[in-house]
C-alpha cells in the first residue's frame, strides 16, 4: 500500500470504532436487550484496502460488543468497495438499528421546578463527602453519553468519565446522560444489573422511564447490602441561569 493508502485506511478505522462505540452507547442507554441483539455489520470503503484491514475491523467490532454489550452477538461483517463514495470515502451500517431509550420522564421528587433554559452549556458538579467534588461541563448534543469510572478507551470522544480514583463508585458505564439543550436527563444502562442506581431516591430502570435532573439532587449506586454511594449533585448554567 502507499502511504497514502495506509493514511486513508487509518483514518476509516478511527470512524468505525467512534461508530461502534455510539452503537453500543445507544444500545446501553436503553434501547434494546443485548442478549436479543445477534449484531450484522457492513463496511463499504471508496477505495480497496489492504489484506489485513478486514481483520482489525473485526477485532474492533468484536472486541467493544464483548466489553459493552456482553450478552450480545456479532452474526456476520461484510465488506464492499464503492469508488462513488464522496468524501471521507467510507460508509458503515449496524443492524438491528439502536433504539434511543424511551422519551418520557418521571415527576421530579423535589419541590423546586426543573431548570429550563434554551441551548446552555450545563454544568454538572458531583459531591461526595468533603474531599470529592467533581465539574462536568455538558454541551448541548442530541444523543447519550456514559457517565461513569471506567478503564479502556471506550467512547472516549463522547463520554463523562470520572477520575479513576473514585473507587468508591462502581467501576463501569451504569449510568447514562444527555443534555439537549434544555434539560439534562438520566438512563439507567443494563452494563451491572445488580446494583440499584437512582435519581433523587427515584428507583432507574434499564429501558425505563427515563428521569431528569433538577436543581440539585442525588445519585444512589447500592448493590447488594454490602456497597452503597449516594452522590450529591448541582446543576448550573452558562451564564450564571439555574
């Protein structure tokens, strides 16, 4: 191959992993069952690629279903070539479709009104006991995001990801987010079916309704009767709103 060629193929790689890591970020948040999941892939590609490309995408694809999506299945990956292509020359398709949680909220517990204000950044600081506070700053985006304690470099263009010191959380993606401009709203993802994650004391239930922050509030992570973590949280807006 030609540098050239090489500097493409890397370049498809890097969008196909972003592709996969947001398929299995929708799928978490809610959508569908993985363990219903039997996953088909197709890659098409404008230009031909070398003899050792189709075995990283497979390693790609099977390696973020086994971390993310455990129970699910990887049923076939085609590949394809299609000089029409237009620019950046790739196009990727994983079916079945992920499917968005369900688009309903629970009343809010507190007294005070949820926060409204058009398109702000939000600020959303987490508390526990005197010495952790920890700042994520949320842009507006359409989609789902983890928030969590993790390792790996899973969806790391599109995550809250809390400092790995925090062991007094539980390690992994359990719990899921998405500012829309609006408001900020929790899902409940079905990586660790055995801890209990709430919001404000409000049970979240993987494909469940979904609840969404108000003012300031907590999240709970028990699993078992041996781990229990409740976080304090605020929110805040750009500007000073909230």
């Amino acid at each position: 191959m030609t540098t050239a060629d090489a500097h493409f193929e890397r370049g498809v790689l890097d969008a196909f992993r972003r592709a996969v890591e947001r398929y299995c970020t929708i799928v978490n948040a809610g959508g569908l069952d993985p363990a219903a999941l039997r996953i088909s892939v197709s890659v098409v590609t404008s230009a031909a690629t070398s003899p050792g490309f189709g075995g990283k995408v497979h390693r790609i694809v099977h390696q973020h279903v086994h971390a993310r999506l455990p129970r699910a299945r990887v049923g076939s990956v085609r590949f394809a070539v299609d000089p029409a292509l237009p620019h950046p020359g790739h196009r990727f398709l994983l079916q079945p479709p992920a499917l968005p949680a369900p688009k309903q909220t629970l009343r809010l517990t507190t007294a005070e009104p949820p926060v409204v204000v058009p398109s702000a950044t939000a600020h959303l600081t987490l508390r526990y006991g005197a010495d952790f506070r920890w700042v994520c700053h949320l842009a507006s985006a359409p989609g789902w995001v983890p928030l969590g304690r993790w390792t790996g470099q899973a969806a790391r263009d599109a995550s809250v990801r809390l400092p790995e010191y925090a062991t007094f959380l539980p390690r992994g993606e359990l719990l899921y987010l998405r500012h829309d401009g609006r408001r900020v709203e929790f899902a409940r993802s079905r990586v660790r079916p055995d801890y209990l994650v709430t919001i404000d004391g409000a049970p979240l239930r993987a494909g469940g309704r979904l609840i969404q922050a108000g003012p300031a509030g907590s999240i709970g992570y028990t699993g078992g009767t041996s781990s229990s973590t409740l976080l304090d949280y605020h929110l805040a807006w750009e500007g000073g709103h909230g």
